[in-house]
C-alpha cells in the first residue's frame, strides 16, 4: 500500500503553506487525490513533484512555466524534447544571471578594492 499524506502533513515537510498548496492545485500544479472523505492525499511522487516546483521557483521560473511543464509531463514521455527545451531555457535565464553577478563581483575586487588599497597606502605615507 502507498503512503498517503494530508495536506497539513505536505506543508510541514515542504515548508509550504496549506494555501499555498491550494493555490497550485488551483493552477493543476498539483492534482492529489481525495479519499472518500474528499481529504486531500498526497503521494510520495507529489511531494518530489514539490520538490521540483520550489527548486523552479527558486531559479526564477515563473509560475506559468512551470504549468507548462506540468502539462507537458502529464502527457509524457512523448514531450521530454519540449521539457528539455523549457529546462534550457531557464539555464540560458541563470546563466545569463551567473555572468551579471560575476560582473558585478569583478568590479567590486578589481575596482574598489584597487582603488581603496591605493588610497590606503597613500595615507600610510
């Protein structure tokens, strides 16, 4: 038999909230099943399927790619080359962001930290 767990049992270990949770069910994010009581039963698969939502969200992927995801894998395996597609893409968008920071990074050692250590042995004089 697979382990079920409520909905207060999923925010507790993602660290979501109940709302939030309703929320991505409200967006077919998330499609748990309802026991006879019409509770909400979540598997193991949805909490690694969380996983990947928060991991997502934390790269910057907005919300409505990740529900394109989300259909694509519904229809499965025939759309891996679109998930991979929609993966790159947000690589490209970090990459992208990695190299601004970098940028950034550089000036602040390179130009700064020159120019300070300049007047510093300036003033030591």
């Amino acid at each position: 038999m697979t382990k079920t767990y409520k909905i207060s049992e999923i925010s507790s270990l993602t660290g979501l909230s109940v709302t939030t949770l309703q929320y991505y069910e409200d967006l077919d994010l998330l499609k748990p099943q309802h026991s006879d009581s019409n509770c909400h039963e979540f598997t193991q698969q949805d909490l690694a399927w969380l996983d990947f939502i928060k991991r997502a969200l934390a790269t910057g992927m907005p919300l409505a790619k990740i529900q394109e995801y989300a259909k694509l894998r519904e229809q499965g395996d025939a759309t891996i080359i679109q998930r991979i597609g929609l993966l790159v893409e947000q690589e490209r968008v970090l990459r992208g962001q990695i190299a601004e920071l970098e940028a950034h990074l550089d000036f602040i050692l390179q130009e700064k930290h020159g120019y300070y250590d300049h007047l510093q042995k300036n003033s030591e004089r």
